[in-house]
C-alpha cells in the first residue's frame, strides 16, 4: 500500500548527503588546485564518495518508482486527497503503516546492503588496482 515510502524518504535524505559532500569534495580538488597538487588527485584512481552515493541514491530512486507505479496500477495511490486509498480509514492505515514498517523498511535495508556490498567491491578494486600501479612503478 505504501512501502514505496520508506525507500523514498531515504532517497530524499541521501540525495541531500550527496549534494553536501560533492560541494565538500569540490572544495577540496579546488584547493588542491591552488597547492598545485591537482596532477596527484587526477592520478589517483578512486572514485569520489559522491560519486558512490550516486549508485545509492539511483537505486533508491529507480525502486520508488517502479513501486509507486506497481500501486498506482493496483488502484492504491490516487490523484486525489488522501492519495493512499488505505489512508481512507483507521483500520487500513493500521495495515498500511504495518507494510511500511515490514516491507518498505526490509527493502530499504536490503538495498542498502547491496550498496554497501557493491562499495566494498570498488574499494577492492580500486586497492587492487593501486598496488599493481605501485609494483609497475617501481620496476622501471
């Protein structure tokens, strides 16, 4: 009924982090730039944590949606007030805020983890990746 909430409100919240620590990040290359060390941060082969977010916050924003299509075809969002046909009466927002509490929390959290997991897997790679260019490095 309206589990696609959950997910949504994260997505609200980790868009705003996001945008928070690009302007952090950007800062941060800008006074590289000005120490002159700008050639260090482009060589450098990892992925800005903003841009990680990202992966995050598409998921998110990609599941909201398809979820809140699914419940408007099924008739349980509407154009009208109160837009959840569950928010109608008592018994049904009981039920309703049931499902946000089981369903969209579990989803919210099982994309989290994935997320979590896919940026492990970078930081794996981007190490992996770090040492072969340091072995190569000093063979020259």
């Amino acid at each position: 009924m309206a589990c696609f909430i959950v997910p949504g409100t994260e997505a609200i919240v980790t868009t705003a982090i996001t945008k928070i620590v690009e302007k952090k990040e950007k800062k941060e290359i800008c006074s590289c730039e000005t120490e002159g060390t700008v050639e260090a941060v482009k060589e450098e082969k990892v992925l800005p944590f903003s841009r990680k977010l990202r992966w995050l916050n598409n998921m998110l924003w990609g599941g909201t949606a398809l979820l809140a299509f699914e419940h408007v075809w099924h008739g349980e969002v509407t154009p009208f007030f109160p837009f959840l046909t569950a928010a109608g009466n008592a018994q049904d927002a009981v039920q309703m805020l049931k499902e946000m509490a089981t369903a969209g929390v579990g989803m919210a959290v099982v994309v989290t983890a994935v997320w979590v997991g896919m940026v492990a897997i970078a930081s794996g790679v981007e190490k992996k990746a770090a040492k072969e260019a340091e072995v190569k490095g000093l063979e020259r």
